[in-house]
C-alpha cells in the first residue's frame, strides 16, 4: 500500500486583509468544493490551485455553522440561526434555524426550516439526515429530542423518520443511517423504509464499515472506544499510545484513524488553579494516520488541523501559515 | 479546606476579652488588673450567621421545605445526613439535601425540570455551591449571580434521590452540578461560549468562579469546551475537554467517604 504526502508551494495571494500562502498537490484541487467560514459569517471557497480564494456566501443571519462539502464535493451545507438565542433583557428568543445547501457557486439550492442539531451527508451526497432539538424550557437551552429526518435536497422534501435521536450518521459503507436514541443505537434503511434496532453501541463507523468509534457518554469520564463492526467486539487494544488525541476517520475511504498530539505554549493571567488563556502558540503538532487492522502506522507528519473544509477525501492541514494536502492514492 | 468561620474564632475571643479587660479600667495598664475568677465570659458565638447552629449545613438548607422530610433544625446541630452511593453514571443518594434556589451570590436556574427535581446533592456539593456564592458575592463581582443547573435528579415525596438523569450520563450520585459560564453584561441567562455569543463571555470572572469552587470543595475536574473557554489549570489535570459543554460547565467532586459504597 502507497501513501502519498503532497506539499507543493504555490503563490501567496491576498484575501481580504491577510496573507495565506497555500500549497497544493498537483491536480488535487481540480473539481474540489474546499471552503472556510470566516467569523462574520462569510463562506470563502478555494478557487483554485493556484491559491486564490473567494468568497462564496454570505450570510446576513446571526450565527452560521456546522460547514461541510457534499462527499462528491458537489454542494457546501451549513446551518444558519437568524438570531441570538437569549435576548439581554431576560427573555428568550427562539431563533430560526435553518440547514442550508448551496451549489459550486454559492447558489441556495435547498433549505431546510427547521431546529437542526446535526446533520450528515448520504454517501452519494444528494440527501442529508438531520436530527432536530428544541428548548424544552423557553428559558433553557436546546435540549429536547424532536426527531429524526431524511431532507432530499434535489425535491426539497423532508421525511421524519423517528421521533427520538440524539445523533445521527450515514454510513458509507452500507448506505443505511444509524441512529443515536434513547433505545439504543437504531439502523434506517432508506429504500425499503425500515428502522431496525442493531446492537452497535455507537455510529461513528469508518468509510469501509470494518471498525466503529465509540465515544463516551455525555459527561462520563471514559475515553473513545474502537469496535470491530463484524463480531461487535472492542478492540481498543489496537489503538496506538503517546499518538495524541483522536480527530476520527482519516478519509473517506478506509479505516484509517487520525491522531494529532498538540503542544502548546499559553501566556495565562490571574491567581488560583485556573488560569485565564491570553495567548497560545503551537509549539509542536504532530499527526498520525494509524490503521489498527494491521497495527500500522501509516505516516507521520507535522501540522495544525486547518479550518478550510473539503469532501473528506484529503486532509487538510496548516504548516508554517501554509495549507497541506494528505491524500491517498 | 478551611472554612471562614474557623479564624473567627481567635478574633472573637481576644474581642471579648478586650472589652471586659476596659469595662473593668484595664486601660491603665499599671492600675487595678481583676482576678481572673472574677472575668465571667458567656461563651462567644463562633458560628456565623447563616449557620447558627455551627453544623456546616446553611440554616437555608436546613429550613428549606423541600428538605422538611430530614426533620433538620437550624437551632441544633444536625449530622450530615447524605451518603453518595456507587458512582457518578450509576449511583444513589442517600437522604439527599436540596439546594435552595436562591442563596448569595448564587441562583439556581430551572431549566426543562420541574420545581425541586433536579437540584439534589450531598451536603459536600452544597457546601461547594453556597461557599463559592458567598465569596462570589463577597468579592464584590458584579451580577450576574452565579447560574447553577444540575445537580442530581430527586423526588422529595417518594424520597428517591439520585440515578438516571437524562439526558445525563452522570449526575447520579449526588456529587456534580452543571453551571453556566459567566456573562459580562449582567443578565441571568444562558450563554453559549462557541457562538456569536461568546461577545458577552466574561472569561477572567469565570476562572474566579472556577478557583472558588476548588476553594470550597474537593473538585475532582471539570468539564468545558477547551476550544472556546480560553481557560487553563496550569497541568493540574481539572479542565477537560468534553463536546456539549459550550453553554455550561460540569464541576465534579470526590465522594467524601470513598467509592466503596
């Protein structure tokens, strides 16, 4: 198996008021929809390999968030609240949520009004499974389960599919959606409309379906699981140590994990056991990519994990104020 | 620990016997100085006032009526009665003590929960929470009070305290509590640390929050959203990185009689 780790400087370019300096593999950037959200709700779309961006999108919403590209790289997704959710004179205010999907171009092709939580993309990227929260108090945050739904982007129809879900995800390698409830973890099944219970205890499942993740509880001090899909048996054996942290599934093929280990540097101000951060500087952050099946460790290399998004088939990665593609052939 | 009412003590008795030594012309320090037979000193209250009965539970738990059923009185001291049992994802408490909803420096927030039913705790979590109000308030920080959560789910009628939290994974026992990040603009409401919100995150006044609630209890971690809440503890192994907590953050302690039970 060959691994390709492709740095290629290219030109610096301006954007907006700062300089980013962009290196790219090749013809890696050819038909790919790679974007980043800028903190004024502006979406900035990588035009191309030679470094330019653009802008995409811009929201005049109050909060935009939850950006990814479509696994096929056709559409960019993100959900959009018109308003703060809490007012300062006391009262709440239910904002309007919406998911939002635009084209290459930064066109709105579908939007989805509803109380979005989550989301994630069908494998071939036309549909996206959402599952829906709303305040179970109007003083309190968005706690309530509402359900879970099937959006198909092109008909611009939503379909519930259950009533309780917690998280959801659409697993590649069987095109079925996979249900965190209440009840455990359920498994939908979009051709033939039918929710079964599985006995996986969770839906963070690799591209190729081998392994699952399973991350802890809300609050419970455990740390993230790795089962095999097939036998339902933890094998967190495999996992590697002194690898740092794990970021999830490296591509979107595979099962290839990604550890970062970051050290960082903190200026820090005030007395007592906690200390408010007034500056941090990476010193060192290094990635591994680690496929457990054979206890291999695929690469090693250096780098920040970057805020520019792509459709899962490379990492992208920030060294040195530039950004680095990691593919597989 | 040490608890505030503790250098009182000293304070107070040296206090009283200055009075009685210049109530009897002890201003001259070369006249007539009393046989110490004659010094008659009632013994000083070294309790404070809002524990008048010294026994470490606030006389607003004791007379807090969703705490009735413990027959608790403010006059005399009472034993603490609340035994944490099993673990934080799956325990039990043992004659839990409610917190009361307002205290100083502090105000407990509802949320989706009825009235009582999610504010259950050991009196060392309680002890935790009115302690850190008192030096919030104390130290003069401005509003907003301290926004406290969830502690533990309870049910002062059934007197079962304690288990499954939903949506929950711990809050079992009687040893945890949920509170929101610290606001600048004053207002007792939500915030979300991750959103455009973060504006209104007063970061500083939160590590303050934070350091007086180690100061008051055995505070075993604590669980924030690392990548927005701009805090440190300096390798000390408290703050935890944990996804969910951008608009609160979970403050655990040790089980004061151990796991075993």
């Amino acid at each position: 198996m060959h691994f390709k780790l492709t740095i290629v400087i290219a030109s610096v370019v301006i954007v907006s008021t700062f300089v980013i300096a962009l290196t790219v593999g090749g013809d890696s950037l050819t038909g790919r929809l790679i974007v980043k959200l800028e903190k004024d709700n502006r979406l900035m779309k990588l035009a191309g390999a030679d470094g330019r961006s653009a802008e995409f999108y811009v929201s005049d919403k109050y909060w935009v968030h939850s950006v990814t590209v479509s696994p096929h790289g056709d559409y960019a997704a993100f959900i959009e609240e018109a308003g703060p959710r809490y007012t300062d004179t006391g009262s709440a205010a239910h904002p309007k949520i919406a998911l939002v999907v635009l084209d290459e171009d930064g066109r709105i092709v579908a939007r989805a009004n509803t109380d979005v939580k989550m989301y994630d993309w069908s494998p071939d990227g036309r549909r996206l499974a959402l599952v829906t929260f709303a305040p179970c108090d109007p003083d309190y945050e968005f706690k309530c389960p509402t359900g879970a739904w099937i959006f198909d982007i092109e008909q611009s129809d939503i379909t519930k599919i259950t009533d309780t879900a917690y998280a959801i995800r659409w697993a590649e390698h069987d095109s079925l959606v996979y249900i965190k409830s209440s009840d455990g973890v359920l498994s939908y099944n979009p051709v033939a409309r039918t929710m079964s219970k599985t006995a996986y205890l969770d839906i963070d499942f690799s591209p190729d379906g081998e392994y699952y993740l399973s991350h802890p509880g809300f609050e419970r001090d455990s740390v993230i699981q790795l089962y095999e899909t097939g036998t339902n048996k933890n094998v967190a054996g495999l996992l590697p140590q002194d690898t740092g942290n794990i970021v999830g599934w490296a591509f979107n093929v595979g099962h290839f994990l990604h550890f970062v280990n970051v050290v960082e540097e903190l200026e820090t101000a005030g007395t007592g056991p906690i200390k408010v951060i007034k500056g941090r500087k990476v010193k060192t952050a290094v990635n591994t990519i680690y496929e457990p099946g054979g206890r291999l460790v695929v690469m090693t290399f250096e780098g920040t994990i970057s805020p520019w998004c792509g459709d899962g088939s490379t990492l992208i990665i920030e060294r040195d104020g530039k950004l680095v593609l990691v593919e597989i052939p | 620990m040490i608890r505030p009412w503790c250098n009182k003590l000293g304070t107070a008795l040296l206090v009283t016997a200055c009075s009685i030594f210049l109530n009897m012309g002890g201003c001259d320090l070369f006249g007539w100085l009393p046989h110490p037979s004659d010094i008659v000193v009632d013994p000083p209250n070294i309790c404070p006032q809002w524990d008048v009965d010294c026994d470490q539970i606030s006389n607003a738990v004791e007379t807090n009526g969703a705490n009735a059923y413990l027959g608790l009185d403010p006059q005399v001291a009472n034993a603490n009665p609340s035994i944490a049992h099993g673990t934080y994802s799956d325990g039990w408490i043992e004659n839990a003590l409610n917190l009361p909803n307002v205290g100083t420096g502090y105000s407990h927030y509802i949320g989706s929960d009825t009235v009582d039913k999610d504010d259950w705790g050991t009196l060392d979590v309680v002890i935790m929470i009115e302690a850190g109000g008192r030096d919030w308030y104390n130290d003069n920080h401005p509003p907003p009070r301290i926004g406290i959560g969830d502690l533990s789910h309870g049910d002062a009628t059934s007197h079962q305290f304690g288990g499954q939290f939903p949506p929950h994974s711990c809050h079992e026992n009687g040893l945890e509590v949920d509170i929101r990040y610290v606001r600048n603009d004053g207002a007792e409401l939500p915030l979300n640390i991750a959103g455009p919100d973060s504006l209104k995150y007063d970061i500083s006044a939160t590590a303050d929050l934070m350091n007086y609630l180690i100061a008051n209890g055995d505070v075993v971690l604590i669980y924030i959203d690392t990548a927005h809440a701009y805090l440190t503890d300096s390798g000390q192994d408290i703050l935890h990185h944990w996804p969910g907590h951008s608009d609160h953050f979970h403050v655990r302690i040790s089980d004061p009689d151990g796991t075993g039970n």
